[in-house]
C-alpha cells in the first residue's frame, strides 16, 4: 500500500488519540521530552516486532499482540526510568503506563512493509515530541514561570496558576491544537470521531476513514 | 472504613476525581465521541463495568501473585492482557443478554487508558479489595458521566459559529477545559 497512513493524513486525529499523555506529561518540560521520547521509542520498537508477525496474526490478535507489545516495551522503559532518572519518571507518574494504550493506537493493523510502519512511527513520534514539548512549554512559562525547572524571575509576579491544572492543560492544548490546526488550513472540520479511529485499528485497510 | 466513605469514594470518582476531566484518563475517547446519547450511554456503561471487572481481577492478581513473588515489573502486561480478556467477556456476555455486541466500541474499550490507569491505580493506592472495588466504580461511573456531559456540550456547540481554527478538536478541549474547572469546585 502506498496510500499514507490515514492518522498521519490527519494530524488531528492523532492529537486526539494522544490526548492522555499530551495533557497529563506537560506541566515540566523535561516531563514532556521524557514522555514523548518513551512514546517514540515504544512505537518504533513495537512496530518493527509486529511487522515481522503481523502474517502469523489474525486481525483480532493483532490487536492483542500490539497492546501487549507495547505494554512490554513500556514496562521496560518503567523501569529503566526509575532506576536512571527517578524524578522524571515520578513526574510522568501513571501516564508513563497508560502510554502503552495510548501508542498501540498507532501500531498499523494492516499489512504494510516494515519500512512504511517504521517510516510513519517515527513520523508520528517526532510530532507528538513537538506538540508535546510546544504544550509543556505554554503551561511551564506561563503556569509556574519557569522552564525545564529553571525560574524564569522577570515572569514570576506573572504566573497563571490555573495552566498547571487539569483546565489550563486542556486549555493549552487547545490553543496549541488551534494553531497546528491553522497552519494545516483545511477546509473540513477536521475531527475525526474516535469510532472511526477504532474502525481504523479494526479494519484490514487503514484508507477507510480517508476524507475525499 | 465505614459505608459512608465508601460512598464517598464513588461520589469522589465521578466528579473530583472524574479520571477523564481531572486526570485525563479516557479523555480522548470523551473529547472524541460523536455518536448519538443511547450510544454514549451504552460505551459509558460497557467501560464502567469494564473498569469494575478489571479492578476486581487485578486487585487479588497484584497482591496474591504479583508483589509477593517480586514480579511487579509484569504488572503492565498484565494487567493489559486482564483488560484484553474482560472486554472479550463483556462483549460476550453482551451478545448472549442483549444481542448487541460490543463492536467497534471493543477496542475503544480495550485501548481506554481509563481502564488500564484505573487498574493501575487500584493497586498503588495500597487500598484494601472493597475500597479498590468502590473506587473503580467510582471511575466508571465518572466516565460515563463525562462522556454524557460532553455529548450535551457538543450539541450545543454545533448551534453556534466557531472560527475555523477552532472547529473540531480545538473548542472540544476548550469545553472540557470549562468543564473540568466546575468540577474543581467539588474538591
């Protein structure tokens, strides 16, 4: 298949998919990179094992297989967070686990050469970092003026406490989301409904939830 | 441990501690919904006896087989492949009792991250069975309840102009941001 993976197709949706870890890992900037660098490394790994048994599988188990494979991959990383950078990985706290759930999204469920699914990983992977580092960046300066735990003193009489809550994440996500949204001017709305996200992941052929 | 606070700790998850609009756990399937309310209610209700037989499975997993024979770093998996087979169960049981299978919410339920952070924290919390059972109760019902109230915001906002940039997901976020901020005012 040389159609492009519909999720990339579709910064949005894969926004959307990711949401979870976006919203939870930003309040610190070095969360964030941590985050988005554990989201990478597991969708790359995962990737590269399940094309290489995505023949042997049949479309349910793939489903299954993706989960546990991403679940091991991140239960490795776990451990090696806590053991090498224990205050990163108190941070990330329990969104560190749930990006196992949240990255097997991505793990392609049809039958794609193993340099397209690595190619479109990596993709997906390196944009979650920016949106990721963008968000975090918004909520750090603004929220605790500061950034990557360094005060930033000509801001701090400035500070938007709320940005470190749950609404100022959703908040600036949203802004953040709006400008990547602008940027890609298109012309639909662009949501895509989580439904057809999981049709995606369900179905043998990634193209049906392509917009004409 | 009285009845009170274990009445407590399901009031607590569906609204203080609603996972989806505090923690942002199974936002993305809140925030992203677009199906009519009878749907939602049927997904919100599939998860949240999801959350609850997960629960009930992983507590006694975790303390009677995982933490004594130091094998805490299997927890994910699992817990994932628990996740995997109580979805298959309820999918089942769903088809026997109302012919009507889960469909294409069985993997929106299996890749909830609410489900699998609700496990998850049943058992760090170091809390006892019942507590982990009413607190994952708690977290279903606060699902479901997000993604009705999201439902309700959605169909208003359909009504009225949003500029282009914010169409779709942008004033999604903004609306469960508002939301999440009137649920502060029950901590």
């Amino acid at each position: 298949m040389n159609e492009k993976n519909a999720l990339l197709k579709d910064p949005m949706l894969l926004l959307l998919l990711c949401a979870c870890p976006i919203l939870g890992a930003t309040t610190n900037v070095l969360a964030a990179l941590a985050m988005g660098g554990a989201l990478l490394l597991v969708l790359v790994l995962s990737s590269v094992i399940l094309s290489a048994l995505q023949n042997m599988l049949s479309r349910q188990a793939k489903l299954a297989a993706a989960l546990l494979l991403a679940a091991g991959f991140t239960s490795v990383l776990q451990q090696l967070m806590h053991a090498f950078q224990p205050d990163v990985s108190s941070k990330l706290g329990i969104y560190l686990a749930v990006a196992a759930v949240d990255v097997m999204v991505f793990l392609s469920t049809d039958s794609r050469p193993l340099g397209d699914n690595l190619k479109n990983s990596v993709i997906a992977g390196l944009f979650l970092i920016v949106v990721l580092a963008a968000v975090a960046a918004v909520r750090e300066v603004f929220g605790n003026a500061s950034f990557a735990g360094m005060e930033i003193s000509f801001l701090s009489g400035y500070k938007v406490p709320i940005l470190m809550q749950a609404s100022g994440g959703f908040a600036a996500f949203a802004v953040i989301a709006a400008v990547i949204n602008a940027i890609r001017a298109k012309k639909d709305i662009c949501l895509l409904s989580y439904a057809d996200a999981a049709g995606f992941l369900a179905s043998e052929n990634g193209t049906k939830e392509e917009k004409s | 441990m009285t009845f009170k606070s274990l009445l407590l700790l399901i009031v607590g998850g569906v609204l203080a501690n609603n996972y989806a609009l505090e923690k942002f756990l199974g936002a993305a399937q809140v925030i992203g919904r677009a199906e009519k309310r009878k749907g939602l209610a049927r997904l919100g209700l599939s998860v949240a006896v999801v959350i609850f037989l997960t629960a009930a499975v992983v507590w006694p997993v975790q303390t009677y087989l995982l933490a004594p024979n130091s094998l805490g770093f299997l927890q994910l998996m699992v817990f994932a492949a628990v996740v995997l087979v109580i979805t298959a169960l309820t999918e089942s049981c769903l088809k026997k009792i109302c012919k009507e299978p889960l469909g294409a919410f069985f993997p929106v339920i299996a890749v909830n991250s609410a489900v699998l952070g609700a496990a998850v924290s049943s058992v760090s919390s170091g809390t006892g069975y019942l507590e982990a059972l009413f607190s994952a109760a708690g977290i279903g019902l606060g699902f479901a309840a997000a993604l009705l109230l999201m439902a309700g915001v959605e169909e208003k906002i359909e009504e009225q102009y949003v500029p282009k940039a914010f169409q779709g997901l942008p004033v999604r976020l903004l609306a469960a941001a508002i939301l999440s901020m009137a649920l502060v005012a029950f901590k």
